[in-house]
C-alpha cells in the first residue's frame, strides 16, 4: 500500500473532465485505489463517488493505492500530475 498527499491546483477542482480522466486512469489499476478528502474516502474508480467529494482548487487530498511499490508510485505520479495539472 502507497500513499500521497496532494494538493489540488487545477483552477476548477476535479471537475467533470478532469474527474472523468482520473476514474478513467484509476481504473486501469490492477488494485485498489481510493482517494480522502476531509476524513472521508472514496473509490477513485467511481465518478460518483470522486463527484460526490466536491474537490476544489487548493484542497487537500490523500491517494492511496495497493500493487508493488513500482507500480504504485506509478499509478500515484499519474493520478498526482492530473489533480495538480493547473490548466485542465
């Protein structure tokens, strides 16, 4: 299990597109991937739930993931860069 805080930068939060890109990198995880916000977790493999999270720009959330240590940190740097992707 990996983890990693990241603070959003995108200027509108995860909104539909980015959310949409995130579920969609998420879910090419062979493992577990789950993303906190304010003490409550989601399952980053579900648009619902990532939605459901209202993240927004300057907010504050953990990613955690299972799978080897490569491929976590893998799958973390991915997830990561597209929270912290500013023009998106």
């Amino acid at each position: 299990m990996a983890e990693r805080k990241v603070t959003v930068r995108n200027r509108h939060g995860l909104h539909a597109r980015p959310a949409a890109m995130f579920v969609q990198r998420a879910s090419s995880c062979p493992f577990g991937v789950t993303i906190e916000k304010g003490g409550k977790s989601a399952d980053a493999k579900s648009i619902l739930s990532i939605m459901a999270q209202a993240i927004r720009k300057g907010d504050e959330v953990v990613l955690k993931t299972g799978g080897d240590d490569l491929q976590a940190q893998e799958a973390l740097d991915a997830l990561s860069a597209i929270l912290t992707d500013e023009t998106a």
